[in-house]
C-alpha cells in the first residue's frame, strides 16, 4: 500500500516517534559534513521527488531539496504557475503523470481538498508541504527540537497565541498522538479546525482554547506563534486589533515557566506576533527548528518508502 503523509495520523504516533528518533541519529551521524553530501548510507539513491509548489516557500522548498539529496535522490522543484496544472489540467491527470515519472510527490496547495485528490490518483507517496488546513511537515520539526532540547512530550503544556491556523491544527493532532496538552490562546472567530480538536481530545489530550493570553501561556512548557495573516487570507480585514493582546511579548513569556522555549515556524513577523527580544532572545529556538526541518523531511520521506 502506498504511503501517504497528508497529516500526522497517517503515520500516527509511533511512526512519528520513530522519525524524530531516526531524524536525531541522522543528524548526529553526519555533523559537520558540507550540506550537500549524501549521508554514508545513501537510503533514497536514485529516488526522484517532485515538488509542486501553488504557494510561496523558503524553508519547505530548501529542506526538502537538501534532504532527498542527503538521502542519496534528486528532486524536481515546479511553481505550479509554470506547469499545466496552472493552465487547467487536472489534478488527478498531473498525479498519473508524475507517478509514471517520479518516485514521489510534495506539494504545497490551498484546499487540503486538492491533496487528497492528488493522493487518490497518485501511485506513489504524496506528501503534504502545507495546505490551508495542515502543516504535518512542520510540526515533525518542531517535535524534533522539543526533544533535542529536553522536552519529553508526553505530559508538555504547549501554549499557542494567535491566529488557529494551519500550523496549530496539526500541533493539535500531533497532541492527541504523542499525549501532550495545548492551551490556545485566540480571539474569538479565529478558532483551529474543530474536527482536529475533537479528535485529539478523544485521544486523551488535552485541548482548550482561551480568551485570555496570560491564561493561556500560564506555566507552559513551549510557546508558539505564528503569522497573523497566513498566505491566501491576505483579503480578512480588521484581524490586527483583535490579535495584537495574543502578541508574544517579554511580559507574556513571564507567565510561562521559567525554562519555557519558543517557536515558531517562519516567517516572522517581529512587532505583530512577536517582539524582538522574544524570537531573538534566550528562549527561542527558532534557528535549529528550521534547521531542523531538513532532518525532519528526510525521516518523512524515509518513512513514506517504508523504511521506517
Ligand atoms: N515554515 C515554513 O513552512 O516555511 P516556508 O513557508 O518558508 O516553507
Ligand atoms: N500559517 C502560515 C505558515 C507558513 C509556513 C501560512 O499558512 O502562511
């Protein structure tokens, strides 16, 4: 059966486990090295990865690119604009195609809908680089860094402040997976997706969502934000005043406990949904989770082949 990652429960908690771990020896093993070296062992050699990408990327594009080359393959990378899926062609005829072409694909679209069209069509693994309702890829990271640091999952209070976007959504579900908390802090109109929420509780998680940013951060383990304005709801008006109290500040860390770390996925904002001294400061983490994102595409793309 093909293996696909459209998000975190498609491998569920113990393939994650099994990533981050995977993703630790695999950064360990190779320290050092130039970025562009293929690890000793070269796992993925002669795979091809296709990347679609229907949105702008920094980070996805660059660490999915440098982690199949890691793992010994090539990768493709094709702005959707530049292909005949822009023009019209189907989804599902783009997902024949580059089956019989590729030996997997990448895509980062709007309507999670168009990924699990690709999914159904597709022969070989599909994998979700960010749709409007999820992020798995992400969260893999950021999972990663919670570890490398310290953290043991199970039990964490996880504090998110801001919009209850797609990033969120699968931090929810990767709480009902690895059993850790999530206090959300958001203005009202702006909650995650329900469904993740139901689901993460019936896992055993504990998901609940605050009007109140200084209850929402108290005595958490990890804070995290992101963007106020997601790619694509550029149009939603009005959103700052309603977001500006859920704004990462010096004081709101404050409330955290004093080993808290911060995240946050990229690109920032600094003076909407962090300040300076925040992401720049002590406490964040954010450079070695981007950093982090390649070994975490790499055990991703491991675990769509089987092998882990
Ligand atoms: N965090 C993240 O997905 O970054 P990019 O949008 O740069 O890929
Ligand atoms: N929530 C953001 C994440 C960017 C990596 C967006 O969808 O634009």
């Amino acid at each position: 059966m093909t293996r696909h990652f459209l998000n975190l429960s498609d491998a569920g908690g113990d393939a994650v486990a099994a990533m981050i771990n995977d993703a630790m020896d695999r950064k360990a093993a190779r320290k050092d090295w130039p970025k562009g070296k293929a690890d000793a062992d070269a796992p993925l050699a002669d795979h091809v990865l296709a990347m679609i990408f229907e949105k702008s990327s920094t980070r996805t594009r660059v660490s999915f690119d440098i982690g199949i080359r890691q793992l010994g393959g090539t990768s493709i990378v094709m702005d959707s604009g530049s292909m005949q899926l822009g023009r019209g062609e189907t989804v599902a005829d783009t997902a024949r195609v580059l089956s019989r072409m590729c030996d997997a694909i990448m895509i980062r679209t709007d309507d999670h809908g168009k990924i699990e069209e690709l999914a159904e069509y597709a022969d070989v693994p599909v994998i979700n680089g960010l749709t409007d309702l999820s992020h798995p890829c992400q969260i893999v990271a950021d999972l990663l860094t919670l570890v490398e640091h310290g953290k043991a999952l199970p039990g964490l209070e996880v504090a998110w402040l801001g919009d209850g976007n797609n990033v969120l959504n699968s931090i929810i579900e990767a709480a009902g997976l690895m059993k850790f908390n999530v206090r959300i802090g958001c203005p009202e109109g702006y909650d995650p997706d329900s469904s993740f929420i139901a689901a993460a509780q019936n896992a055993g998680a504990g998901v609940t969502i605050f009007r109140d940013e200084a209850e929402a951060v108290a005595g958490a383990d990890v804070v995290v934000t992101d963007t106020w304005v997601s790619m694509g709801q550029e149009h939603v008006h009005n959103k700052m005043a309603a977001m500006m109290p859920f704004q990462v500040n010096d004081v709101l860390m404050e409330q955290a406990k004093p080993d808290a770390l911060f995240l946050h996925c990229l690109p920032a904002h600094r003076g909407e949904e962090v300040m300076p001294s925040v992401i720049d400061g002590p406490q964040s983490v954010v450079w070695d989770e981007a950093e982090n994102r390649i070994h975490a595409q790499k055990s991703i793309l491991r675990w769509v082949f089987g092998q882990i």
